[in-house]
C-alpha cells in the first residue's frame, strides 16, 4: 500500500537547539504511519548536542563538519532508510497530512520528487506556492500555479521546490549524485531539481503538505537581513557558469551575474541607511563581491561535489535500521475539533481561556488535530503550540447578513465572530473538521451557527443574563440593557435552542439556565462534561520553611457574584479572633460599586488598620503568581453566590488544598461538603464564618480535606479526564450525525 512506503525525514540543524525541539516535536502529530527521523548536526556550537542525546532512542543522530546545508544534507541521504527521502529545516512545523500528502504526489515512476507549500512565519501568509527558475538561477517567486509542462529534459525554464519542504526518492538522488556541495547556502535545491529533470524524471509541486517556515536567525542572516551573502553571491556566479552556458555566451551570463550583484549592493547600502546593516557590512559585502565571482567561475570548471561510494559506505550500518518514529496518533478514528475562544494564553482575561487551553492540549496528546481561533489584536497568526494549532485572528469588519440583522447581532460581537468562520472555511480547506465548540459568552459562535457549514456545540458556562445581578453597571443603564443587553441575552437563548448539541460544565449550570430563561434542553441534546485542569503542581517550588500564619485565599474579581462582600463582612472578626491568619485577596479589584468606589476601596477606608498587616490585596497577578499563591495557601475560600463550575476551586484541590464554597451552580458538584471542603449557604455571612472558623482552628481538618480534594482532582478534575469525558461526547455526536440537526421548540427558527 502506498501509504506505508516509508520516509527518512532529514533535518539539517546548526545553533537552533530550542527550534529544533519545537520541529521535532511536531512529528509527534504527523498522521503518516512509516517514518524515520534523522537529525545532522553541523558544528553547532550551543547546546543542541545534548537535546539529540536526549532524543537518541527515537531518532538517528549525524554530525557534519562543516556549515555546509549541501553537504549535511548528503549525510542524510547516505543515512536514509527510507525510499523516501523529506527534508524540512530546523525552523519549520509540518501540518499533519504533510507526509501523507506529499507521499501521494509519487503516484508515477517518474516522479523524483514532491513539495507542497510553505507559509511564513505569521503562519498565515504564503511564503511559498509553486516557483521556477531559470538556468542563469534567477526565480520566479510567485507563482500560484504549478508548472508541469516545463519538466522536460534541456527545459530553460523549470520548476523547483522549495528546500524546506521537499520529498525526493532516494534511489533518484543517488543516481545524480545527491547535492552539489559547492553550494554552501542558496540555489542547492533549486540545482537539485533541475538535474532530476535533466535526467528525465518529473518534479511535482503540490497544493497542500503545508509547512509552517519561521525563518529564524542564522549565521547568513539576523533580524530578517541578510549580513553574510557570499555564500548566495558565490552559488548565483557558480550555478549560472555550470548550467546556462548551453543557452547564452559568456558576456550574457556575466551581465547577469553583475545585475545581481548590484541589486545586492542596492539592498545592503539600503540597510546601512536605514541601519540595519553597519558601514562594515557594506566593505564585507564588496570583498566577499569580488570572492564570489572568482571562486564561483573557477569552480564551475571542475568536476560537482556529489555523493561520494565512500559516504554512502560510512553510514551503511545505518542505514541497515529502520528507527520508525512512534506518533501520537490514536488507533481508532482521529478526530479534528476546533475551539473558538475570545482569549488565549498568554492573554488570559477569565477561565474559559484557561480550561480551552487545557482542553485543547490533552486532546492533542491524545492525537486528535486541534485548533483553537481566538483574537488577535494587531495581525493574523497560526502557531503550533503543545501540539495545538492556535489561530490568532484581527476581528476585521464584517457586513451583517439578513439573518444577523434579523436577529439584532450586535456589529462588533458579528465582526469577531464572522471573522472566526472565515477562519474555520480556511482551515477545512487543509482538513475536514468534525466539531466546532464554542462558548456561550459573548455568542463567538454565533456566524458559525448560522452558517449551518458546521456542527457548532455550544459550551454553558455562566451567561450574560446570569451575571446580571453582579452587573449594576449594565442593569442601571437603561439605555445599554435596551440596545445591548436584551439582543444579547435574546441571542443567547438562540445558541441554546439552536446548537447542534450543548456542552454544560456542569449541571448546576444547565440547571440554572433552564430556569432563568425558561426554556427546557431535550436530554439527547444536553451533555455534561466537568473541567479539568492540567497538573502544574510538580512545577512549584517546595517551601522552605515552616509558617508561622495561616494564609487564607480568595482569587476572583472583587464583585457581589463571586461573595466577595461577604467575605469582607467576616474578616474583621476573624482577624480579631485569630492574630495569626492572613488574608490574601487575588483578583480584579477595580470594579466599580454603585457609588463609584470599589469593594477594595471600602475596605481599605474602614479597617486601615488590617490592610497590609492580615488582608493583603494583591489585585490582578500573572499565572505564575496565582499559582504561588494556592501553593502557599492553608485555606482556598470562593464564597461566590453562582459559579457555573468552580475551576478554581479544582486548582486549589489541585494543590492539596481544603476549599470553601457555596451551596449554588456547579461548586457542589466540585467540592465535596465536608469530604474535600466545605459549603457555606450563598451570601450568607454567618454560615461563611463559621466554615472558615473551623478551618482555621483544626490543622486536621485542613489537612484530610485537602489530601481527599487531591485524590478527586486526580479521579474526577484532570485535564485528561477532561478530555476523555469530552471525546467520548464527540463521539457520541459524530455517530448520531444521521440524524437532522433541528432547533428546539421555543418559536426560534434555525436559519437554513
């Protein structure tokens, strides 16, 4: 079958260690099952030497001696086991189907090699199409069409694939010789490509096996600008003298050589205006000028440096050995899901970021293809990121359709979220995608939806209309809950009543939102799946020394639905009753209360005297902070009248720690009353108190509450146990596809 031939991918690496971890890394998720990875190493000077010993059990290990790209890349060729022979740089990231796409182009004996296409470091924009050159070496960079017709023995013109993404047949590179090591840097491939030709075989661009290419700083260039271009001045002088001399005199050739040298010059003088480039750079560029021209001449008159028997002797012990490289890739059916997320770290603005993220990357270790669109606030991006591709999209304005007027989508909520969709059709353009979920808030989904191109699941987390009652900013405004916060609400009733399936966090939530929007979710449509959250507890520093306090935290914005005022009403007294306790307050603490002073604000005003001594207000804190402080907390306290779920009462179990919540939303289905923390009643004060009493006064209390909350993190709140209980509801989903997506009966219309 020709899916199981087998490939040698060849990276050619010098002084990348950390990017070449993130190449090799990448292979993991390439959805081809017969390859092997083999990594040349040339004299690197930094410490990639010991990320390949690491690694030496799951790839094959070369050296090359010199910063040679043509040479290391005849190593690979010597070393390769494979009938295939790919080659990618050390600053590039395949797409999954780039093997297997590009292993499909092989569909004849006469093809010799296939490429597919790259993009730039954004990741969005092509770097590369489909490209030709001619026998003086000069390019035609842009073309958006492939160029069979010019494959033909003798052909001036010709197409060439790019170096980074390129699949060669092996037996075809041993038969001309493999590289021309001449070519230092520039033109190698492009060389490569034309000599396959000549020999009679096809060389065939392909419109997929994407490559993502960051084209990171190198010993030729820094910054994006080329410092040291002998080896490009010497390759131009070196292929043009060997291989156009069948179509044009020697004064043609050098004329052409010269114009290419001087639009380098031009180049190099504009750097050093605009400085970029030193007046050194410019005398440096002048000497190796002059070098150039010589030594290129000079060497297009002696015999190629090609392959040589004794290379291709040296490493037949390696050859000889097949190291199939093990995948991620799950056995059954693997599945591409798509996640849309307003925000995504490093921006975290809220939870839903943070269990998307999580989310997203168990299921990527697990196999499955992810991706995640969120904002992007300056140009569009798509990086691979623990294994998830994460799309970073300029919400750019967007015209209304008839059924988004119709149902009084808000202009910038519609920009944003018909600026994902367009996303969502380019990626299915490389995939198909099989579910698409998004969360409730601030209806991201809602194009999407509307589109019907897709199976949109809505994700239940806490509503508009549900933070309303904490929301005196939005309710006292008349104007604001007409124009914005009834079409909001409206529309969220709409994605509820109207998804192809809905995901709650929790079934407090679900329960919540029946009765606060009156409407009841048929149960073949409603689903529940808890959050998790990835173990980062091994990732802390252990204390050093014994407390002398009892440090009690509180993380969530300072506003009446997270119980904050309540927790403010009980401190003092506390305070009084217990010298050594300590408060530490973690959160948004800006928020505004009726009479424009904020709940910090009041505090601080009516008991100075405890501000900074037993209550610190940190406000908001990184992520590296906030999981400092749960690490040196006794006690974790949200008092908060509705959570929709609770994940930071997970964090806190997550790091052993005895939790205090309320009776409301989804936290009973976290913690455990008196089993991994304990329940107050929600805004009640006297029930908090005396919750955190008890905790503060029995060591043992505290202690068995937190060892049973980490042992239910582990059970029930893991991000792979969060993944798991997710995919078998995508499953689940997938398989019932016979069935019409209908909405449900509440006088809402799905949108054809």
């Amino acid at each position: 079958m020709q899916s199981t031939r087998s490939v040698s991918i060849v990276v050619n690496t010098l002084n990348r260690e950390k990017l070449l971890k993130n190449t090799l890394d990448s292979f993991k998720y390439l959805d081809y099952p017969n390859f092997e990875v083999i990594v040349v190493n040339g004299p690197s000077t930094d410490s990639t030497e010991e990320l390949l010993q690491s690694r030496s059990d799951q790839i094959k290990i070369a050296r090359c001696p010199d910063a040679n790209l043509s040479m290391s890349r005849n190593i690979g060729i010597a070393m390769a086991s494979g009938e295939f022979v790919a080659f990618i740089d050390d600053d590039a990231i395949p797409e999954p189907e780039w093997l297997t796409q590009a292993i499909e182009g092989f569909n004849h004996e006469e093809v010799a090699a296939t490429g597919g296409k790259v993009f730039d470091a954004s990741g969005y924009l092509y770097q590369y199409q489909y490209a030709n050159a001619n026998r003086l070496g000069n390019g035609k960079w842009l073309l958006t069409e492939p160029s069979p017709q010019y494959c033909f023995p003798m052909s001036f013109e010709f197409p060439y694939l790019q170096g980074t993404n390129t699949i060669f047949r092996r037996q075809a590179l041993i038969e001309i010789g493999g590289f021309d090591e001449e070519y230092i840097y520039y033109l190698d491939e492009t060389e490569v490509c034309l000599r396959l030709i000549d020999s009679g075989y096809m060389i065939r661009q392909l419109p997929n096996a994407y490559v993502h290419h960051k084209y990171a700083p190198s010993y030729i260039r820094e910054k994006g600008v080329a410092k040291n271009r002998y080896p490009v001045l010497k390759s131009k002088v070196y292929f043009s003298n060997r291989h156009a001399k069948s179509f044009f005199d020697q004064a043609t050739i050098d004329a052409n050589n010269h114009k290419f040298i001087q639009n380098q010059r031009k180049d190099v003088l504009s750097c050093v205006s605009t400085g970029r480039l030193e007046k050194v750079d410019y005398d440096t560029f002048e000497e190796h000028a002059e070098k150039a021209w010589r030594v290129g001449i000079e060497a297009s008159h002696q015999p190629q440096k090609l392959i040589t028997p004794q290379l291709i002797e040296k490493f037949e012990a390696d050859r000889a050995k097949f190291n199939c490289f093990k995948t991620l890739v799950p056995e059954k059916r693997q599945m591409t899901l798509v996640f849309l997320c307003e925000d995504y770290p490093p921006d975290l603005l809220g939870g839903i970021a943070r269990f998307i993220q999580d989310k997203a990357t168990a299921l990527a270790r697990m196999g499955h293809k992810v991706h995640v669109i969120a904002r992007s606030h300056s140009h569009n991006t798509v990086d691979l990121e623990s294994g998830v591709w994460v799309h970073r999209i300029v919400a750019a304005p967007q015209p209304l359709t008839p059924e988004a007027i119709a149902l009084n989508v808000p202009q910038s909520h519609w920009d944003q979220s018909q600026s994902f969709l367009w996303e969502l059709l380019r990626i299915e353009t490389h995939r198909p995608i099989d579910i698409v979920e998004a969360a409730i808030w601030n209806i991201v989904g809602i194009a999407p939806l509307l589109s019907r191109k897709f199976k949109v699941v809505t994700s239940l987390v806490t509503t508009l209309k549900l933070s309303l009652p904490s929301r005196p900013d939005l309710t006292r405004n008349k104007e604001m809950m007409t124009t914005f916060v009834d079409p909001m609400v409206s529309l969220e009733e709409y994605m509820i009543l109207s998804s192809f399936a809905i995901l709650a966090i929790s079934q407090g939530i679900a329960t919540e939102i029946e009765e606060v929007y009156s409407l009841k979710i048929p149960q073949e449509k409603l689903h529940v799946a808890h959050l998790g959250v990835q173990d980062w507890s091994t990732e802390l520093l252990p204390l050093t020394s014994e407390k002398s306090s009892i440090k009690v935290l509180f993380v969530g914005r300072l506003e009446t639905r997270k119980g904050i005022d309540r927790l403010l009403e009980v401190i003092p007294n506390l305070c009084l009753q217990h010298s050594k306790v300590e408060f530490h307050i973690v959160g948004d603490d800006s928020i505004k209360l009726s009479r424009n002073t904020t709940y910090r604000n009041k505090f601080e005003k009516n008991y100075p005297q405890l501000c900074g001594a037993q209550v610190k207000f940190h406000g908001k804190v990184s992520e590296e902070e906030l999981r400092d402080h749960y690490a040196n907390c006794d006690i974790f306290v949200a008092p908060s009248r509705f959570e929709s779920f609770g994940l930071i009462y997970v964090e806190a179990m997550l790091c052993s720690k005895p939790t205090i919540g309320c009776n409301a939303g989804g936290i009973p289905e976290v913690v455990i009353d008196e089993e991994t923390g304990l329940l107050a009643q929600p805004g009640d004060g006297p029930t908090l108190e005396k919750a955190l009493n008890r905790l503060i006064q029995d060591k043992q209390l505290r202690k068995r509450l937190g060892e049973n909350g980490r042992k239910r993190y582990e059970d029930k709140f893991s991000d792979n146990q969060m993944a798991k209980s997710c995919l078998e509801i995508y499953t689940s989903l997938i398989k019932s596809l016979t069935r019409s997506v209908e909405p449900i009966s509440k006088n809402i219309s799905v949108v054809p």
